[in-house]
C-alpha cells in the first residue's frame, strides 16, 4: 500500500479505499506491504485489517547496508514481521 494512502488514514474515503484494498489483495492470497508507516495510530489501523508487513520511519530511517546487519542484530527482528 503506497505511502500516500497510509498519511490519509483519518479521511473517510481514504479509509474506505484502503479497506477494499487490502480485502480485495488478502482474498487473491496476496502479500500486502505497507509503506510510509509513521507513528503508532498509522500501524495499529493496518494491522487491525490483517497487514503484515511494514515499512516506514516508525520502524527506522533509512541507513546504509553495512548499517543493516548490525541494526537486525541490535533489535532482534529474526522471525518478526513488525
């Protein structure tokens, strides 16, 4: 789910089109990313419609790969989607 849809989340027919998204793409058994996950509210509201997988600022900044190994280890997120 891009970005975009994810910081209108408060607005109804945002709200609406997400949903129906996220149905139609859980009902084709398909894998859903959500992008742009930036507080707590943002993550709660996908993951109460069954989402996942995330990514966002929420979760960490963008960093360098030889920063990655290190920040998986650091935050034990083996085995985790969130």
């Amino acid at each position: 789910m891009d970005q975009f849809f994810t910081s209108y989340i408060d607005q109804p027919k945002y709200t609406s089109f997400i949903k129906k998204t996220v149905e139609m793409a859980q009902s084709l058994k398909l894998n859903i990313i959500i992008e742009g996950i930036e507080n707590v509210k943002q993550k709660e509201f996908y993951i109460s419609l069954g989402c996942d997988t995330y990514q966002g600022y929420l979760e960490a900044r963008p960093m360098r790969a030889g920063a990655l190994a290190q920040y998986i280890t650091d935050h034990s997120l083996e085995g985790s989607t969130f």
